[in-house]
C-alpha cells in the first residue's frame, strides 16, 4: 500500500479513546471533576495503604486528598498547568514525609479507562502493518509512564513509537514546540516533509491550529465538535474515514 504520510501523530481522548459529554452548566461541570479527583486520589490511596512500609505513614485519606487538591490548584496557576502528576504526589511525599513510593505512580489514572472508538484498533493495526511511525501527543498530567500503563489496559501500548504529554515537557498544545518535540523523539523525524506528517484530533484549536501552525496536514475527527470550520484539511466522522486520506491509492 501507498502511504501518504510517513508519521501519524493521534491525540487521544475524544480522538481515539471516547470522551463523554460534559454538562453544560459550570457548577455541575466542576463538581463532576472535583468527583473525579476525587476517585482517582482514593485509588490511588488505597493501593500505597496496602503498603505495609507506607500505611503507617500515611495521613487520613480526607487530609491526603485535601492536600492534593490544594497542591493541583497552585501548579495550575503557576505551571499553566503543564506538569505531571507524579509532580503533585512528589510533593505529598515531602508534606507527609512519607517513604519512596515512586514505583506506584503509574498507578494514579483512572481505575478503567473510558473505550476506544469503533475502527480505532483497525486503523491503527493498518498503520502499524505499513511501517508508519506513530506517535500519541496529549495534554495530560498523566506522566509518559502512567499513560503507557493507560494504553496497556486498552490494549494498544504496542502500536505507538512514543507518547508526549504535556505534563512531561512542559508545554500544551496548542504551543508548535510540543509538536516539534514529536518530530525529535523519532529517528530522522526532523527531515520528514511537514506535508507528510499528519495529525488527528478533535479540537480544531489544540489540535488542528498547532499543527498547521507548522506545516502538517490535518484531520479533524467530528466527536466534539461539529466541524473545524474549514482550519483542518479534512473534517471526518468516523475513524475508517482515514484509510483513504493516509492511504489513497486503495481509494481509486
């Protein structure tokens, strides 16, 4: 098969792994996420409480997540919110002088990950099958490590040659130096024509904006947003959508 493109760069929730409809409403949608956090914070509590060497350490779970949220809310402001998780849970350890509990950080996600979108794996599988490099960019707090473990449980680790988050580098999309930094995790990813890379996502202003800005094609995949407005090169409904527009000969 001809290919059009010699990288692919996905995002992710809303791309390929569904993302469920938030309220409308402010106060519902920030009580949902304090909810949220709140259930992550006690999964990942939970699982260092079984630690025989951390729980006798450990505050009440109320005064550990108290901490973590108020630690979450200053790094918003002071990092824009680009910094990693395992950041925030460096400094509880520090608060709450407690022993080394960094080989449990990939544990701190969601207990299961929202599913994949119908045709994800295919397209995926498809790419891989021709030697196309893939790599998933997101804004994220997730580290590299718990996103691995996060793709893992869905199945799907093995078919991307890097992940970047923001909460790792420091930056957000739709910043051009977080694509750039895609391009450098990749042999010879720099000498790669810009029309030659493409890249999904579902936000015309993340997504698609930051990498126009240098030069790649772009699809943007109708999940949350009716259409990209004319910004993207292609506006697409469904995943499968894709094997033409990176495979186009198939399509004659």
């Amino acid at each position: 098969m001809v290919a059009a493109f010699d990288l692919v760069v996905f995002d992710f929730k809303g791309t390929l792994q569904v993302k469920y409809k938030k309220p409308k409403n402010k106060k519902d949608k920030e009580h949902n996420r304090a909810l949220k956090l709140r259930k992550r914070a006690k999964h990942f509590y939970d699982i260092i409480n079984d630690d025989p060497d951390v729980k006798d350490s450990l505050p009440t779970f109320d005064s550990f997540n108290d901490k973590f949220i108020e630690t979450k809310e200053t790094l918003d402001v002071e990092r824009a919110e680009c910094y990693s998780w395992s950041e925030v849970l460096d400094i509880l350890v520090d608060e709450f002088k407690l022993p080394d509990i960094s080989k449990y950080y990939e544990h701190f996600f969601d207990e299961k990950p929202a599913p994949l979108y119908d045709g994800a794996v295919d397209l995926l599988q498809l790419i891989k099958d021709n030697n196309i490099p893939m790599i998933l960019l997101r804004n994220s707090n997730l580290s590299r490590v718990s996103m691995e473990k996060t793709l893992r449980t869905l199945g799907i680790e093995s078919y991307f040659n890097y992940i970047v988050t923001s909460g790792e580098v420091g930056l957000r999309k739709p910043d051009e130096r977080i694509f750039q930094v895609c391009l450098e995790k990749i042999p010879n990813g720099k000498d790669i024509p810009s029309n030659r890379i493409m890249m999904v996502g579902n936000e015309t202003e993340a997504d698609i904006s930051g990498a126009k800005k240098l030069g790649w094609k772009t699809a943007l995949i109708c999940n949350t947003e009716p259409s990209s407005n004319g910004v993207a090169d292609y506006d697409i409904h469904s995943l499968s959508e894709l094997n033409s527009i990176i495979f186009p000969s198939e399509s004659t």
